[in-house]
C-alpha cells in the first residue's frame, strides 16, 4: 500500500473482530515500529504482546475501571456535544468495554523515563506500528487509559521499575471501514515564516 494512502486513511479502530492475527504479522508490524527514530539512537523500547486470555481479562478490567473513573461519570465529556465528538465516544466506550476481546494487546514500553527522551523517543514507534498495521489492514488504537493503572500494569506484566509503559495498542481486524481521519484543514495549521502567516495551497 502507498504510504500516502495508509496514512491518509488511518484512524481509531476501536471495534475488533475476533478472528486471529498471526504471528507473522505481529512481527512485521513490531519490525516497522523499530526502525522508528528516539534520542540518541537509544532505542528505549520494549513491546510485550498479549494473547493470553486472562492477562487480556485483567488489563481489560483495569482499562474500563479507568475509564468509569474519567468518563463515565460524564465528568470529561464536556463539549462533546457534536456528533463528531459523540461519535469517538461512542467508540472509546466500546473498546472500554470489550478491550480484553481484542486478539491481541501490545504494550510499548520506554527505558529510562524522561531521560530517554519521554514520549518524543516511543510515539514515532507506535506510530510506525499502527500504519504498518493499516497497511496489512489491521485496525489499532493508541490507548493510554491504563495508565491509572500503571503500578498494577507494571506487576501483571512483571515490568521492572525503571520501566514506564507509554501505551497500549489493541491490535485485529477491524469491524468498520478504514478512512480518512477528521482533521482541520492543513491551511488553517501551518504557518509560512512567520507565527499567523497562513497560505492557501
Ligand atoms: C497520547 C494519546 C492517548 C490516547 N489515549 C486513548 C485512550 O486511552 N483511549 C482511546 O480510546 N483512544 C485514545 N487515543 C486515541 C485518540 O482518541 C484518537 O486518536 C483521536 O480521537 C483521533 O481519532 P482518529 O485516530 O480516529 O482520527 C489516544 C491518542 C493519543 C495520541
């Protein structure tokens, strides 16, 4: 698949089939989140993948507590009136409830913390991952809710302590279509020399 074409038409699949991955592809799609940049050269990742049915059934449980926590209760669902964004509720709802139903869970870790970089030296990774996953057309979301959770995470996955997990990826077959993702117009984003100076294209 063109890059272009996978990039432009990846988003949030949050609604899995149950059908198998193969390890083949778990492997490709974890060989291109390698190749990502990180500060350094460093490479401050590890990936643990999860099939295992009751590890899923755990992370699952920690997922949708973390989400009763911050959503459910309608607490962060302020402005989230329009469709667009009643939608992606919607979805997020779902994937609260049946993210242990996902075949298979990937977890990206970072060493080190802050001085590996932070975030800046894993999401190229996880980046690289979810669109060569879209390229096999495999649905993925970046996840982070677990993160409530992240002491009993760390445990249930035997993550040493100088490990932070950064996020976590349902990775299947999606249900609904791949396509273009809601984003304001590039114009209204960029700047040309100067703060403010739009162009058009
Ligand atoms: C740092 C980060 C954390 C995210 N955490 C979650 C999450 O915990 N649960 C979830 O369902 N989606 C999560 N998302 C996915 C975003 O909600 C999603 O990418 C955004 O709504 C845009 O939707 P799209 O990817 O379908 O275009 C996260 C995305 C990012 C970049």
């Amino acid at each position: 698949m063109d890059l272009f074409e996978a990039i432009g038409t990846q988003r949030a699949m949050r609604r899995l089939k149950d059908d198998p991955v193969t390890d083949e592809d778990i492997w490709k799609i974890l060989d291109a989140a390698i190749k990502a940049p990180s500060g350094g050269n460093r490479q401050p990742w590890n990936f643990i993948v999860v099939r295992d049915v009751e590890t899923k059934r755990k992370l699952g449980e920690y997922y949708l507590d973390a989400w009763n926590k911050v959503y459910a209760a309608g607490g962060d669902r302020a402005g989230q009136d329009d469709a667009s964004q009643s939608r992606v509720y919607r979805s997020a709802e779902h994937l609260a409830h049946h993210l242990a139903e996902a075949p298979v869970l990937i977890i990206a870790t970072i060493r080190g913390g802050g001085n590996a970089g932070g975030g800046g030296s894993i999401y190229p990774a996880v980046q690289n991952l979810m669109l060569a996953a879209r390229a096999l057309g495999l649905g993925t979301t970046l996840t982070s809710l677990h993160k409530l959770h992240e002491r009993e995470v760390k445990e249930l996955l035997g993550i040493p302590e100088q490990v932070e997990t950064m996020a976590l990826i349902p990775v299947g077959w999606p249900k609904g279509k791949f396509g273009a993702p809601e984003r304001m117009p590039v114009e209204k984003v960029v700047y040309w020399e100067q703060w403010g100076d739009r162009r058009e294209q």
